[in-house]
C-alpha cells in the first residue's frame, strides 16, 4: 500500500492541555489509520494564532498559512469537533471560513488544491446533533474541494441533559469504535484510489 498522511485538526475550545475528548477520539482514529499505513498528525487548532477571515493568509502572525501547508501536503484531512449548543465549534466553524480561500486556489491545470484529497469528521458531545454537525462538515468540505468517503464520520453522543463526557467512558462505546474503524478504511481507501486516478482537470 501507498503510504498516505493524514492531519487531524481539533476544533475543541480547550487549550492544551486540557482534557479534551475531541483529542481522545482523534488519536483512536489515528490509531486506526496506522492499519492501513496512514501516518497522522494532530493539531489542536486552538493552540495556534489562526485569525478569522476567508483569505489564505491573514497578515503578520497568522498561523493558518502554516497549517494550510500541511494540509496541502497531506492525502486526507480530518476535522474533529465538539458540539456546542447543537452547532459545531466556533474553531471548527472559523477553519471552514478559512477553508473558502481554496475556491480561488488553483493550479496549472485549473483545479483546486484540494481535489484529489479526502476528508472527514469526527464529532464529540453530551446532547443530540452528530448528524446536523457532521452534515454541515460535509457541505463545506466539499464544497471546496474535498471528496467525501462512505460512512465518512466517527461521533459519540451522551445522554442528553448528562454531563459524562467521552473521556470518562470505559471501556469505550463498541458502535463508536466501529465507526471509526470504518473511517479510518473508507477514508484511506478513497484517498489512494484518487491518489491513482486524480480528477480531470477543467
């Protein structure tokens, strides 16, 4: 197999280093991705200076422009987040915002950077809304670029109106770790059949 890259970014509101359940589930995805030869970075976006704003860069001190290299230079991306009154973060929101620069990044051949690369969502929180947080992932991503796999989101939810968070599960939900099994394949699968056969330029 091709090895791929993978950088997961966490969209928890935690600075490190905070216990966040977003990282947990993230580094179970790694853990995954390293079954099908994917080496992983993870980053937790609210550690670094990323300005809000829809250009690649954002002037003096923005960090983005660094971490947009490296998901440029990875094969899949994956965007982690809690849900926040039923709503994916405000970070998870901010990096799609500065996603929207790629729809006027091209290459030699018309295309944007992000094709041929795959994406998907991991989603942590203690109410309903791993569907309307990853749909609204979904839309964005592919919007700009981004190929969906099947079955392209790993989540867990408590009980609503609880406060058990994912970190304090043990042993960890079965459905959760198989949904994140399917993930980790679906997603390595896609990226190395794109990675074969890109899209046709325009």
């Amino acid at each position: 197999m091709r090895p791929l890259r993978a950088l997961l970014l966490n969209c928890t509101l935690k600075p490190s280093p905070a216990e966040s359940s977003t990282d947990l589930l993230l580094a179970e995805l790694a853990e995954a991705f390293e079954k099908h030869d994917v080496t992983s970075e993870t980053v937790r976006v609210v550690d670094h200076d990323v300005r809000f704003g829809v250009d690649v860069d954002e002037g003096s001190g923005d960090a983005w422009p660094t971490l947009r290299q490296q998901m440029l230079g990875s094969e899949i991306l994956v965007i982690g987040t809690p849900i926040w009154m039923g709503q994916p973060s405000a970070i998870a929101k901010m990096v799609l915002e500065r996603l929207d620069a790629e729809l006027g990044e091209t290459g030699p051949d018309g295309r944007f950077l992000t094709y041929d690369k795959v994406a998907g969502v991991a989603v942590v929180g203690n109410e309903d809304g791993a569907h309307h947080t990853s749909a609204e992932i979904y839309q964005a991503l592919s919007d700009v670029g981004f190929t969906i796999p099947a079955n392209g989101v790993t989540y867990w939810v408590g009980e609503a109106m609880q406060g058990v968070d994912y970190t304090n599960k043990d042993p960890r939900p079965e459905k959760t770790a198989a949904t994140t099994t399917t993930l980790a394949a679906n997603t390595a699968h896609l990226a190395r059949l794109l990675a074969g056969s890109p899209y046709p330029a325009t």
